[in-house]
C-alpha cells in the first residue's frame, strides 16, 4: 500500500483495515486513487514512457505521475524495462486481466 498518508494516520490504518478485511476493497486500493487508471490505460496504449504518458495528461504532476507508475509496479501492473536508454513501461498479464475487469466496470456503468 502506497500512500501519501503517514503511516500513523487514521486514513491510512482505516483504509489498511478495510483493504485487509475485504478483497473488494483490497482489490479497489490497486488503482481507486486519482490518475491510476488512465496511466494504466495510457500504457495499455503504447503511451509508455514517463514523457509520453506527461504529454498525454499534461494535468498531472511529474510528482503524482512518478507515483502513479510506482503504485501499479508495486501492484504487479505493469513492468518496467530498459530499451537502449529509455525505460518504457508494459502492462502486465495481472494488469490485463484487471483491465478486461475495469472494461467490464465501464460498461455496467453506461447502462
């Protein structure tokens, strides 16, 4: 679990508890926080290098988008690898499968 938060905050050990007392909720801790999904999505795309994916949200912040890439690293996401000089960033087939889930997600949500 990666947050701003201190470590001793109640946020922090309120949201810990609900993670570790529901998978649900566990499972939504992975990618709920603000920019996630679209970072996610924006390497699905292609949109894999730090540069890019600033171009492609120019609203977020390098600060908030280098740990955004960290979260989904830590989660199993995505992978990191590097290409002569650059690194770029491949989802993985964990975060595959969450993103047919997050499709799915959508959908319910458009009816």
């Amino acid at each position: 679990m990666s947050y701003l938060a201190k470590t001793t905050s109640s946020n922090f050990m309120n949201r810990r508890f609900l993670a570790e007392d529901c998978a649900v909720s566990g499972a939504f801790e992975m990618f709920a926080g603000r920019w996630t999904t679209q970072v996610l999505f924006c390497v699905h795309f292609g949109i894999n290098r730090f540069g890019l994916i600033k171009k492609r949200l120019p609203r977020i912040s390098d600060q908030i988008l280098g740990l955004r890439l960290a979260l989904l690293l830590e989660n199993r996401l995505i992978s990191r690898k590097k290409i002569g000089e650059e690194q770029v960033y491949l989802v993985t087939a964990r975060g595959e499968a969450l993103l047919k889930i997050l499709d799915d997600l959508a959908q319910w949500h458009s009816r």
